[in-house]
C-alpha cells in the first residue's frame, strides 16, 4: 500500500513538473514569436527592422504611430533588478550623449520594454572599419567627449558606473559627435550593490578586475575610455590580439606624445596606476596635446642642432686646433642638459602618480 502511494505521488510530481517546464517554453516560444513579428506593437508602434539581438532580448527600430518619429524599442525577455537600474538611469539621466527614454514597462509574462530615443548615425566599430586610420584632432575631440561623459556619470550622487565601454556601444552621428545606446551594463556604485562585483563587459575592453568579476570602481571606466581611444589609434583587433598577451602598448608615431601617455596611463593592468577620476583623463588629455606638440617642435630643432653641432665641431678641428677644448665643453653641456631632463621626467611622473592616489580619498580633480 505504502509503495502505491509513494508510486502515485512521483507520477504526480512528474506531471506537475512536465506542466511546469511546458509552460515555461510556451512562455518562451510567445515571446520569440512576438519579437519576431514585423507588425504594430501596442496599438502605437510599427516595427520597421531589427537593430541588434543579444543574449537576454532584442532592439528593434520602430515608428511611433501617434508622434510620427523613429524610436527605439528594448525588448528583455525577462526582468531583472539590472534592467530596472537601466531604466532609472535614462529616467534620471541628463546626459546629452545617452537617449532619452519615452516609456517602460514590465509584460505579464515577465518581458521588460523600453521605448527610447533612436539615435541616427553608425556604431563606432562599423566607423573604424569603414574608415580605417581616424586623424588626431578627430581622436581628440571624441577623447574629450567620452571623458567629460564618464565625468559627469561619476558625479553623480551615488556614482554610476558604465562597465561596457567599447565601439559596438557608440554611435558616430553624421556631425561627428558622439552617443552611447546601451546602458544596460550601468550600475550604481555603493555599497552592498552585488552587481558591483559581477563579471560583464568585453574582452579587450573590460578592466582585468572587471573581467576577473572583482569590485571595481571609476578606473574601470577609464581602463574601458583607453581601450576605445587605443582601438582608434591601433585597431580593434591589435587591441584584443595584444590584450590576449597580456602586454597593450601604444606605438602610434602619427599620435602626440602626450596623448599616447594618456592612453597608456588608462591601460595599466593596476587601476592604482591608472587615473584617480575623470577629471584626472581630461586635465592630462587637454595639457598632454598640447605638449606632446610642443615635443615634436623641439625634437625638429634638436634634429637640426645636432647637425649644426656637428658641423661647428668639425670646422673647429680642421680650422682651429686651439678651439678644441671649447667644442668639448659645448658637448659636456649638451650632454647635460640631455640627463637633467630626463631626471626631471621621470621625478614628474612619479609625483604625479602618488597625486593620483592621494586624490582619490580628497576629490581633488588637479593631477
């Protein structure tokens, strides 16, 4: 008898979890259905064609019927407590470069949707790939732009964090000027926020930390802006290639120095040698152009001096012997001079690393 019962209630916890898992795949299977249809949605939106697909939903481009403008419309299969977090950032947010967010929403079978702002223009990746080399002064200005970005969502009261920094996320408008579309990896930075230390991003782009699913801070931000400014400057696949190795360095000749120092400061694999803040990356990127300019100006006269050098010397010898003693002094100077600057190089860049970490316990914003 016993061993009858036992046999009628597996049967009936089997059926019960047939049941189950049935109708979470016919839950499923409506959701894929729907996304896929190219129809009006809700009474107000005709879908035009999809914009991109990940892992968890779909965007896809529509119309709204009802204010005969393009929007974007977000569409998760499931809502989670990050979704929620995306969307109260683009509620909150008044940032120039993140779209505007129209409408959410959470569905009865458990689909969240955003109706956003559709951003005209090509994603950063497609831009590189269309364009190949982008000039200095370009780089330049998307560099002040993504950095006085990441200034103000750090700003922010408690801190938001980006943590998917990368081209597919940036769009290039046919002005030039820039605009992140995804915000779906953002989080607030605080204290007992569990999604401070889970793994997300893109390889190549993520910070080790980040990547490792460590706690991060801003500086994983600023590893993610070098990594984007090194992909305009090298390439996103020697990006990827060289950060596999473990070893990112900036070689481009065509760049200032000073930017490229900048970039590799983003880039160190120990945030405590990375930038303390945003306003750290602008500060350097706007004084670093400037002297890298004025490096490239004096390396052109010191090319010049050598050879003049070398020609004084020469005339010196051949027509008078008795001025050798002066060239010899001439070139003890030079030589000099040579080491008094590197000495003074390598003190700078110390002070200014131990400001770095200084800065970070007193806000200051001068390194």
């Amino acid at each position: 008898m016993k061993k009858e019962i036992e046999s009628k209630r597996d049967t009936e916890n089997n059926k019960n979890d047939r049941n189950g898992k049935n109708a979470e795949n016919s839950k499923n299977s409506d959701f894929r259905e729907r996304t896929c249809q190219a129809c009006i949605w809700f009474e107000r939106y005709e879908i035009k064609e999809i914009l991109g697909e990940g892992g968890t939903g779909k965007v896809y481009l529509a119309r709204d019927m009802r204010l005969g403008r393009p929007v974007a419309i977000k569409m998760l299969e499931r809502v989670t407590e990050q979704f929620r977090e995306e969307v109260a950032l683009l509620q909150r947010q008044n940032f120039r470069m993140l779209p505007a967010v129209f409408d959410a929403w959470t569905e009865e079978d458990g689909a969240g949707i955003i109706v956003m702002e559709y951003v005209e223009g090509q994603n950063l990746k497609e831009y590189l790939s269309l364009h190949g080399q982008i000039s200095e002064k370009q780089i330049y200005d998307w560099g002040l732009q993504l950095g006085e970005f990441l200034r103000q969502l750090h700003n922010r009261n408690p801190k938001v964090l980006y943590r998917d920094l990368k081209p597919e996320n940036i769009m290039v408008q046919p002005d030039k000027s820039l605009r992140l579309v995804d915000v779906g990896a953002a989080v607030r930075l605080g204290e007992g926020n569990i999604y401070q230390k889970k793994r997300v991003g893109t390889f190549g782009y993520a910070a080790p930390e980040q990547w490792e699913g460590k706690a991060v801070d801003e500086r994983a931000d600023l590893y993610g802006l070098g990594a984007v400014l090194y992909a305009m400057m090298e390439g996103e696949e020697k990006l990827k290639n060289r950060a596999g190795a473990g070893s990112l360095t900036v070689e481009a000749d065509r760049m200032p120095e000073g930017m490229l120092r900048a970039v590799r400061r983003c880039l160190r694999p120990e945030r405590e040698r990375r930038y303390a803040t945003a306003e750290a990356f602008l500060a350097d990127w706007k004084r670093y152009k400037n002297a890298g300019r004025a490096v490239a100006l004096v390396r052109k006269a010191e090319f010049c001096l050598k050879y003049m050098f070398l020609y004084a010397a020469v005339y010196i010898i051949w027509r008078r012997e008795e001025s050798l003693m002066l060239g010899w002094h001439f070139l003890a100077g030079y030589l000099w001079l040579k080491a008094a600057e590197w000495i003074y190089r390598r003190q700078r860049e110390g002070w200014e690393q131990k400001k770095s970490v200084w800065c970070r316990g007193f806000e200051c914003d001068k390194v």
